[in-house]
C-alpha cells in the first residue's frame, strides 16, 4: 500500500471502529438496563431500532448514496460520527420514550451517514484488485470495536452506571473517529492507481442506475442480503436481552459470549476478504449466509457451554463477512460509477429488515414466553438469504461497460 492508501483505509477502519462497532454493537448492551429501570417490553426496547431505521432509511438512504455520489463520501461521513456519537450522549439522558425514540433517530442518522455506505464508496475510489482485502481490514474496526465495547461498557456502568457509561461511550466515538475522516482525501492523486472499468475516474461509459435496477441479479442481491441482514439484525439486538434476561447468564459471562462472537467476526472479515479476491464472490455470499443459518439454531441450546462455544464462532464469521461481501459483490455485477446509489438502495431495503426482524422477535417473545419462534424464523429468513444468493450470476461488472 501506499502512504495514501494507507490513511484511506486506516480512517475507514477507524470510521467503522466507532459508528458501526462501539455504537450500533453497544446501544443494545444497555437494552436489559432499560427494561429494569423503565419497565418496559423487548418489543418496546428494539422498536426505537426499528421505527427509526424505517423512518431514516427509506427519507435518507437513497440521499445519502447521490450524495455519495456527487459529492464525495468525506462531509457526509462527518455528519455521521457526529450524530453517532451525539445520540448516545442523549440516550444516556432518557426519562422519556418520546426521548427515546428521537436519539434512536440521530442514532440510525449517524450510520446511514457514517457507516458502512460512504466507507465503502471511498475505499473503492482508492483500490482495485485489492479491494476485498481493503475492506476486510477495515471492516477489522467493526470486529474490533464490537469485541470490545461489550467490556467497556460492563467496566464503565459498574464504574458509574449504565447512563453515564452510554454518554462516555458517544464522547469517545466523536473523539476517536472525526479528526481521521476530517483530513481524509476522498480519491488517490492524478496518476494514481486507476479503478476498474466503469469507473466515474476513468471516463468510461458505466451503466446507468435505469440499466442496474433492470437487471435480475439486482433484486436477487437486494433480496438475499435483505433476508441474511435481518437474520443478523435479530440476533445481535437480542443477544444481551436472551442470555441476561432469559437464560440468566450474569453480565459478565454475557459480556464473554457476545465479545467471543465479535472476536470471530475479526476472523471473518480477514477470511471473507481474502477469499473475496481469489473466488467468485457470489460463492463467498453463500458460504457467509450458511454460517449464519447454521449459528442461529445452536441459541436453542444455550445451556451447553459447546453449544454457545459453536454458536459464537459460527455467528460470529458469518458476521465479520456479511456486510463486507454485499458491497463487493454489488461493485463486481455494476460497478462503480453507481455503486454509490446501489447500495444506498439496498442498504436502504437491508436496514429496513435489520430493523424490523428485532421488533417481530421481541413481539414474538413477549406473546410466547420464550425466543423459540423467533429463532425459527430468523433461521428460515437466512436460509432464504442462502438460496436466492446461489441464483447470482458470476458476470462481472466489466460486461455492463462500453470500455475495457
């Protein structure tokens, strides 16, 4: 790597580190918190995931990716770290559900901006060949801020409670993330390493979103990743809730477990990135979306320390590939010049499953008594994430440009 490309990827990784790991992997630490001191039901606690997700998502995720786009990703990853991290400053502050679901807003706000969408977009202006190994390193922030928020914030809320350990957590995400992305250069210098054909950089003639969104394999990627993100989504906002709550796991060995899956999804981000650029990437899709499906069922037998031992490296490998391999298989069927508005439209439809698979299983667990319905259907929707993913083509983007 260069010195420019070097920077590029270690302020992604720090971008990721901060806005996806230690907020969107923290927030639902403190959900059993929330449910002792206000009283209220898991749908209630994952429904400020969801209403905000699918407000923000579909007014903004398809605004975010023109400007992405037409811009640049660096201003709007600016706004996005700092929402990020105000919003926690002010869940921290909550005596309100109306409260509640407003920070959730600047919440979703601060990863529509700030997350995987814009980070994606600077790291392919910036690499080629080696563009799944880029993004497996930094997408190594997600792991790593994810593996380790769940000790900080077990150390910080017996240090001074669960409020104020929120509030510290939101500080330290504007502190870490926003001087990098603040002096970041969105694209390599002239005579840099050109992209692949397609490219807005290279003057060729790439497809047009018109022509994208015609294509079958646009609505089989958005489908399939659709189904595996909402698998992923209602495991990850419950996970806490299920061991502490309803299995009686103490906080410490619920903080052992959570952080063991987010350790192997550091392995799975390195695995998925470096298989991504030696096979066919649609191939790594379906390998990462039955690692999930095989993981889910294994919650059934929480009480065996093999099973959650199994559970915790299978889930978490799949987590460390599937938002890394969405993108790359995205830029390998369309390429880049649009790769902006496609995965704003598909991250747009992603998160709105990611948010409403949480409430449903919340929903499903407070009707039932037990998470038993709810993992069934998180299973089926993975495996369905599996099976449309096999329908991919492997035709790559440089078949859709009018360039070599």
């Amino acid at each position: 790597m260069t010195p420019g490309s070097t920077r590029v990827t270690s302020t992604a990784f720090i971008a990721l580190f901060s806005v996806v790991g230690l907020a969107l992997y923290g927030l639902p630490l403190y959900y059993d918190f929330m449910v002792r001191e206000f009283g209220w039901s898991r749908t209630v606690v994952t429904s400020g995931n969801a209403l905000s997700k699918l407000v923000v998502g579909p007014l903004f995720g398809l605004a975010a990716g023109w400007v992405v786009d037409r811009f640049g990703p660096r201003r709007l990853m600016i706004g996005g770290i700092l929402m990020a991290g105000g919003a926690l400053v002010g869940l921290g502050a909550v005596s309100a559900l109306w409260m509640f679901y407003a920070f959730y807003m600047f919440n979703a706000l601060g990863y529509v901006c700030g997350g995987p969408l814009p980070n994606q977009v600077l790291l392919s202006n910036w690499f080629d060949r080696t563009r799944g190994r880029a993004m497996g390193i930094a997408y190594l922030g997600i792991g790593l801020g994810g593996a380790i928020v769940p000790w900080i914030a077990h150390w910080l809320t017996d240090q001074f409670g669960w409020r104020t350990s929120l509030q510290i957590l939101g500080v330290a995400i504007i502190a870490v993330a926003l001087p990098l992305v603040y002096t970041v250069s969105e694209r390599p210098p002239a005579g840099g390493t050109p992209p692949r054909a397609g490219s807005r950089r290279t003057g060729g003639t790439g497809p047009s979103l018109k022509g994208v969104v015609a294509q079958p394999a646009f609505y089989a990627l958005a489908i399939a990743s659709t189904c595996s993100i909402a698998a992923v989504g209602g495991i990850n906002q419950h996970l806490k809730l299920f061991l502490s709550l309803d299995r009686g796991f103490s906080q410490t060995d619920a903080t052992r477990i959570i952080s063991l899956v987010l350790l192997f999804s550091i392995v799975g981000r390195l695995l998925m990135g470096w298989l991504a650029d030696r096979l066919p990437k649609k191939h790594v899709m379906l390998s990462v979306f039955l690692l999930i499906a095989t993981a889910v069922p294994l919650l059934l037998f929480a009480a065996s320390p093999i099973a959650m031992t199994v559970f915790a490296v299978l889930f978490g490998l799949g987590l460390g590939g599937e938002y890394l391999i969405i993108p790359l298989v995205a830029g390998e069927l369309f390429g880049l010049a649009v790769l902006g508005r496609v995965m704003g439209i598909v991250l747009t439809v992603d998160g709105a499953a990611e948010a409403a698979a949480p409430m449903l299983v919340g929903y499903l667990r407070d009707v039932r008594g037990n998470y038993d319905a709810g993992l069934f259907v998180l299973t089926g929707a993975a495996l369905v994430g599996a099976i449309v993913a096999s329908l991919l083509p492997r035709t790559s983007a440089r078949a859709f440009s009018t360039t070599t």
